[in-house]
C-alpha cells in the first residue's frame, strides 16, 4: 500500500492509492503512443462523457501525436425504473462523426451498461469506426460480455475508486492518483459519469 500524498478535503476518507499518479502517467502515455499509431492517417473524434472522463482525456488528447477531435456526451444516471440501462442523453455530440473514426474514451468501464448505450447512439451516426479506450476496466461486474474494449489502462478489482476524475459524491475527481474509499457507497448501482 503507498501512502496518501493529497490532500483536500478528507483524505482520511481514503483506503489506499490503487494506482499512483506516476502509474497512471506512464500508462496515459502507453495508451497514446497505441492510438497515434493505429490512427495515424485516420480522421479521429475522441468522445467522452461528462464529467468523469474529462481528466482522462486532457491527457490522452496532450499526449497523441495525431490530430483528434474532441467531443462530449452527457447521459442521465441509472434509477431503480431503468435497471437495464441508461435513460437519456442530456448533451449530445457537437461533431458530425458519419464517416469518421470515433474512439470512446472512458474514465471506467463496470457493469458495461453505459458503454452499451453510448455505443448504440453513436452506432446510429455510422461513423467508419467505433471503439472504447478505458482507463480503469473492472470486469468482476460486468453485464454487457462483447464490448470492443481496444484499449485498456488497468484492470481493477471490484472496489469504488475515486481520483483522476472519478468522484463520490462530486468529491475526489482532483486527486492525480486513483485511490480505494474506506467506505463503500450504499448503494449497488453506479452513476455514470
Ligand atoms: P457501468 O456500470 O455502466 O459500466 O458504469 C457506470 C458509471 O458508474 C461509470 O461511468 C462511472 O461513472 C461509475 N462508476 C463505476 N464504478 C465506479 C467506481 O469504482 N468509482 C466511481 N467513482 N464511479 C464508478
């Protein structure tokens, strides 16, 4: 177990650092050197969803040596009436992607529900191409089997991460590394973004 460098507010709140913020640097930019390489010559739109990927694809995008779009999505959480998926999309895309290469990049992939759903809506657009790059793959709960998961940081166990993105409760998405919280939601379903 590393220690707890950061931080505001409660880091007592925290188990322990899953990945540091070295770790996750150096695999960002493992992630990107595979993309510009398999993209290369292609006309690329990095789609990600609000907010929890936003910090994920700051970096990837900064360290790609390929041009990229960039555009977001943002979809309503769970409720305990649409236990199959996701309901609606709040933000749709700004970029036409008919045609285009289109890599949804994910902050973490659990269940596969929201990953299923985005991928239905931009499956509608025909874009030319549509895979996920996922930083943080938790398969112990996966629903969804087929997922066309190209590109994966870590595979993670069945723990509630916060950090680099990943909130509880709108706190934590600052820390620069992935850590484990001491106490587990109550609740089962996650919430995307
Ligand atoms: P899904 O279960 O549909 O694959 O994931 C839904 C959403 O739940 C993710 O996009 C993410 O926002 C959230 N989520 C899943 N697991 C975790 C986790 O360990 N920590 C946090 N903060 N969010 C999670």
């Amino acid at each position: 177990m590393s220690s707890l460098p950061v931080t505001r507010p409660a880091a007592d709140e925290l188990k322990e650092v899953l990945l540091s913020e070295e770790q996750v640097r150096a695999r960002v930019a493992e992630l990107a050197a595979d993309i510009s390489r398999d993209y290369t010559g292609r006309d690329l739109v990095l789609v990600t969803v609000l907010r929890g990927g936003i910090f994920f694809l700051a970096d990837l995008s900064r360290a790609l040596t390929i041009p990229a779009a960039l555009d977001f999505m943002a979809i309503t959480s769970y409720t305990a009436d649409s236990p199959s998926g996701v309901a609606r999309l709040l933000k749709d895309l700004d970029e036409e992607i008919t045609g285009r290469h289109v890599l949804l990049v994910e902050d973490i992939i659990d269940t596969g529900l929201t990953a299923a759903y985005l991928l239905r809506v931009l499956h509608t657009r025909n874009p030319a191409s549509v895979a996920i790059c996922t930083l943080l793959d938790k398969t112990a709960r996966r629903i969804v089997p087929t997922l066309p998961i190209r590109y994966r940081g870590f595979e993670i166990p069945d723990a509630f991460v916060v950090g680099y993105g990943l909130d509880f409760r709108q706190q934590y998405r600052h820390l620069p590394y992935i850590a484990v919280l001491k106490e587990e939601p109550e609740t089962s379903l996650s919430l995307p973004g």
